[in-house]
C-alpha cells in the first residue's frame, strides 16, 4: 500500500466521522479550514500561499487538478487529477464553509458564471454556490475597467455575474522587486517579503545579522539565506 492509498483511508474515515459529529451538533464546517481548488497552473504562487496563510490559519486542503501547482509544504494536498478521487472530494465539499477558487484562466471563469458545468472544476464551484458556501475567487490581476465591443467586456460580465452570485473577487498583484544590494539586517518582515515576492533566497552583505526569528520563518517557509 502506497502513501496515497494511505491518505485516501484515511480522509474516508475521517469524512465518516466528521459527519457523526456534525449529526450530534459537536462540529461546525468553519472548523475545517478552508478548500482550495488549484484549476490550472499558478501565475503567482508565492502570492496565494501568503495570501493563504494569512486568511485561513485554522488550515487549507488544496484540490490540485494541476498535478504541477506550486503549494506551501504546509497545506494539505489534496489529488484530484483523476475521475476516482474527483468523486469523494465533491461529497467532502459539504466540510468546509468556505470555498476558493485560485487563479483561475479567464475562460474557467466564463463557464462558471455561465452555469457551465461539463468539467469538474465547474461542478465544483456551482456547487459550492448552490450550497451557499463563502465562495471567494482570487485573480492574479486587478479587473479591467468595462470596455464595451472589446474582449474585456465579456470578462468584465463574468466577474460581475459572479458578484451578483454573492461571490467574493480578490485580487493579488506581483509586488515590483527592489533592487537588490544585500541585506545588512535580515528579520522575520526581510523573510516574509522576500516569499512574498516568489523569492526563495535572501542575499546577505558581508557581516549581515540574521535574528533567529528569521531563520526559523526561513526555514517553514523554504527560503534559503545566503550569507
């Protein structure tokens, strides 16, 4: 038996009980963290996982249907590239409270605002809506003002069609990267920036001080120091 036979055991026994609990009141989704879906590739993976981190500490379970996406080693990992572990995740979904839909390419996010759903990404996240999950989709882009007879109008359509579905828009913007002179002084803020910006490596000057808080944050959040 492999480790994700293992995994798949024991999110089916945990699933069973939970809903024992939820049966006998002693459970309530909100406790459950959040559920991510991962669609597609991550234009900007360092900016979800901080945003994340930050938004959910009680925990997130990502759906990956892209087998490639780059996740926080800290998040649960959830295989949902194939048509056998589709099936119990969609039943799972009634767990969790709430629902984001990450980065999503602009013509998964026509199809759910059009109530398409032939792919499984789509019956997802209609059925989050449907079950009146907290549903929230976060872009890697600020939406583009309304253009009429232009590509953004059909876009701009989703987003409020969406919005008018009580869904959440969010978006995360690629911070500009200042110049790099080498860090006299490396904290814990020196670390968060830096996996803010998609960096996994802090350059130091000669002599730099590196608190410990900052080598412990480093090392959860696989940034390496270069002294």
């Amino acid at each position: 038996m492999d480790e994700a036979q293992i995994r798949q055991i024991v999110r089916r026994i945990t699933e069973r009980v939970l809903e024992r609990l939820m049966a006998q009141g002693l459970f309530l989704p909100e406790q459950n963290g959040a559920l991510v879906v991962i669609p597609n590739f991550l234009p900007e993976p360092a900016l979800l996982n901080a945003y994340l981190k930050e938004q959910f500490p009680n925990g997130v379970a990502c759906a990956v249907l892209e087998s490639s996406a780059s996740l926080d080693p800290s998040f649960e990992r959830i295989d949902a590239t194939t048509r056998e572990a589709q099936q119990p995740l969609l039943a799972s979904l009634k767990f969790y409270n709430r629902v984001v839909l990450a980065m999503p390419t602009l013509q998964l996010l026509g199809r759910i605002a059009n109530g398409e759903d032939a792919g499984f990404a789509e019956q997802l996240m209609l059925r989050a809506i449907l079950l009146e999950k907290k549903v929230t989709v976060v872009l890697d882009y600020t939406p583009p003002k309304f253009k009429r007879g232009t590509f953004f109008e059909s876009l701009v359509g989703s987003i409020t069609a969406l919005q008018d579905m009580g869904v959440e828009i969010v978006s995360l913007t690629p911070k500009l990267k200042p110049a790099d002179s080498g860090c006299e002084l490396v904290t814990e803020d020196e670390v968060m920036q830096a996996f803010a910006y998609g960096d996994r490596s802090i350059h130091c000057a000669k002599g730099a001080i590196v608190t410990p808080l900052a080598r412990d944050k480093a090392n959860e959040l696989g940034v390496t120091i270069e002294e």
